[in-house]
C-alpha cells in the first residue's frame, strides 16, 4: 500500500478507545482518520485530542458514523452488541476492513455480522492478545487428549466495570475446550452454581466469573480428575495489548477478501 490506512476508533471515549487513539498515534503503519461517539456524548463536536486531556489532534470526535466510514479502511469496534451490529453493515457498505473486540454478542448478532463479511473483511475475536489466542490452542489441543472424566472449569477476572459475563475471551475458551472433545458448548456450559445444584455432571464445561477492583483481565482453564489437576492461565496486566491485537488485525486484514475471520488467522495459527 502506498499509504498508511485509515482507521476510526468508535467509542473512542472509554479505556479501550483512548488506548487505541494512543497507539494508532504512536504507529507507523496507520492513521487516524475518525472518532466516534454516541449521540448525546459531551465529547461530540470537540477535538478528540482535548477532549482525551491531549494536544489537538485535529480528528473531530462525531456521532454519525458515515462520513467516517467512508474516508477509512478499517474500523476498530470495542463497543456494545447493537452498536457492533449496526456498524458491520455500514463498514461492509464502505468495504472497510471491520475489527470487532465486542463482547456479548448474541447468536443473532453474529448472523447479522456473518452476513457484513459476505461483503467486506471482518476480523472478530473475544481477545486480540497473542497470548490468549495460543491459550486458546492449548485448550483444544488438551481436551482433545483427555476424556469426559476430567472435569472443565473455566474460570476468569476482570475490573468491576465490565457489565457481560462470562467474558467473551472465556467463551472463546470454552469453545476451544468443547470443540477438543467434540462436543456443542451449548449442550455441555454449566454457568454459575448456586445452592444445592447437586453432583457435577459429567461432560459439562464450568464457567466462573469474579469482578473486582483494575483487574485487566485474567483467564485459567482447569482440568481436574481425581489425584491430579492441569492448569492452563493467562495473565494480561496491560490493557495496551489488546489495542496492539486489534491495530495488527486491522493491517492483517487489508490484505484479505471478504470473510469472517478471528485472531487465529491474523497470527497464522490455523
């Protein structure tokens, strides 16, 4: 390409948004071409670098995503399910490459975004970090070899802001440990145990979700049978990884047809 591709950060406002401005302006490869935020936001209207506490930046923060979409080659969306949604078919309509972090997405959101990628590049993933993306194929690789007398437990932490559970990375972890031993998460998730919920059943994969305080994020996958236990854990302490995840992604993808892809095809791990 001859030049950097554009990018717009939609929510730019919230933890993952200003810490994609920040190292979209620190790149040599992309640029900043937009800032998005949602109607009513008292950032709309301001210079995205003041209102960030920064030097002007001279990116306009705004709240119709339209003319942006249409100067950039990619979008980065850590938003929410409806904004995601919504966003996929504009981003496809600008074939803008489409690198989605949101998480809790229901089963009729990721329709509607399969249908965007028939048009246009979509790179989605519950985590844009190396390290959990190789967790991920660490998971799978272990049920596979383990049989249903090893109990799955997928237990994962994160800040008291966070307002989904479980988190989209231990979804994607539960996946990978259901797809291992060949198996629908659907049939076999046991999520959140209270009062006298009898035996565990055998098969089920557990999920835990504990919030507290600045935890940036934390993931383990415990295999348990009797007389012995495997723990499989992801410790992120810099929420900058992910934004790096997303920035790799949306270069990765200038090069790709249509599709849905996640990070297993951005870091060649498939």
């Amino acid at each position: 390409m001859t030049e950097q591709p554009g990018v717009v950060v939609t929510g730019v406002s919230g933890r993952m948004g200003q810490m994609l401005v920040r190292e979209i302006n620190a790149s040599e490869k992309l640029r900043l071409v937009g800032a998005l935020e949602r109607k009513g936001h008292d950032w709309i209207g301001r210079d995205l670098g003041e209102a960030m506490g920064m030097a002007r930046m001279g990116v306009m923060v705004e709240d119709d995503p339209l003319e942006p979409f249409a100067r950039a080659q990619a979008i980065i969306d850590f938003t929410a399910p409806a904004a995601t949604v919504a966003f996929a078919e504009l981003a496809a309509q600008a074939r803008a490459v489409h690198v989605i972090g949101t998480t809790g997405l229901s089963e009729d959101d990721i329709a509607a975004i399969d249908r965007a990628a028939h048009h246009a590049v979509v790179v989605r993933a519950g985590n844009m970090s190396l390290g959990v993306n190789l967790l991920t194929r660490l998971v799978k690789q272990v049920s596979a070899a383990l049989d249903a007398d090893w109990d799955i437990e997928v237990i994962e932490s994160h800040h008291h802001h966070k307002v989904d559970a479980p988190s989209g990375t231990a979804l994607m972890l539960g996946e990978a440990a259901a797809e291992g031993r060949g198996v629908a998460l659907e049939e076999a998730s046991d999520r959140g145990r209270d009062g006298i919920t009898g035996a565990r059943k055998r098969g089920d994969i557990g999920f835990h979700a504990i919030r507290g305080g600045d935890i940036v994020g934390e993931h383990e996958v415990l295999f348990a049978t009797p007389g012995e236990r495997i723990v499989l854990k992801h410790v992120a302490s810099d929420r900058a990884l992910f934004a790096r995840g997303a920035l790799r992604a949306a270069l990765w993808g200038q090069d790709q047809g249509p599709g849905h892809y996640d990070m297993l095809d951005v870091l060649g791990l498939k």
